[in-house]
C-alpha cells in the first residue's frame, strides 16, 4: 500500500510473506560500484525467466535491509529472457533507463544487504542477498 499525506511525502507499506511464484527475478546485485565515494554505478538486475512478457508498472524495487530508497516502475514490458537494470545514480537507455536517483551509495559493502521487488499487488515476487 502506498500513501501521500499533505506535505507529499510518501510512504509504502509492503505486505511481509513468503514470496510469491513470479517468473520475474532479482538475478544480480551489482553492489560495489567503481565511482569513488556515491557509487552511482552500482545496480540490480531483474531478469524475465518465464515465457510471458511482463509489464512492470507499479513494481516496487527496495533495499529491505534499510527499507529506502525504493524504485516505483512506469509502464514497461520486460519480455521473456530479457533483464533491465536499475542504477543507483546513473542511466543506462540500453539497461532500461531506470534510476533510483540516489545520491549516495545504496549497497553496503562490508555487510550483507537484501533487495526485494514486490508486484503491482504489494506481493514479494523476488528477494536477494549478497
């Protein structure tokens, strides 16, 4: 459940099960990046292991570990066999186009952290640990 109170500050509420069967899968996590000090290149691959195009819209993308920054996708059919990326603080039109717009690094590198992505319904679909 997402929420915007008067001052448009927005907050998620995501439904904690077990995930959900989803031929969309976190497949990588690219956590640390080469750019000193924000790591903007650092990134999570989501990859379409099923035989269906899947439109992405409304998708959440999050670091459970910290529970921010979260990644909310526009429309976008990721067909079979094929993955997008989303970066910390850079855009890549060949990956998807997908940006957290963080301007630090999200991605610890000296203690294991998790991404989740959860369907357009609220449900976890994918979680990964490095």
């Amino acid at each position: 459940i997402i929420t915007m109170d008067s001052d448009k500050s927005v907050t998620a509420y995501f439904k904690e099960l077990d995930a959900v069967g989803s031929d969309v899968q976190i497949t990588y996590i690219y956590y640390d990046g080469k750019v000193p000090s924000v790591e903007s290149d650092e990134y999570v691959e989501i990859t379409n292991l099923g035989t269906e195009p899947q439109d992405l819209a409304g998708w959440i993308l999050i670091d459970i570990s910290e529970g921010r920054p979260w990644f909310i996708f526009p429309s976008y059919v990721l067909t079979p066999g094929k993955s997008v990326r989303v970066y910390t603080n850079e855009i890549h039109p060949e990956y998807g186009g997908f940006s957290f717009r963080y301007g630090k690094a999200i991605w610890n590198n000296s203690v294991p952290d998790t991404a989740a992505l959860f369907n357009a319904e609220g449900l976890k679909v994918s979680q990964k640990s490095y």
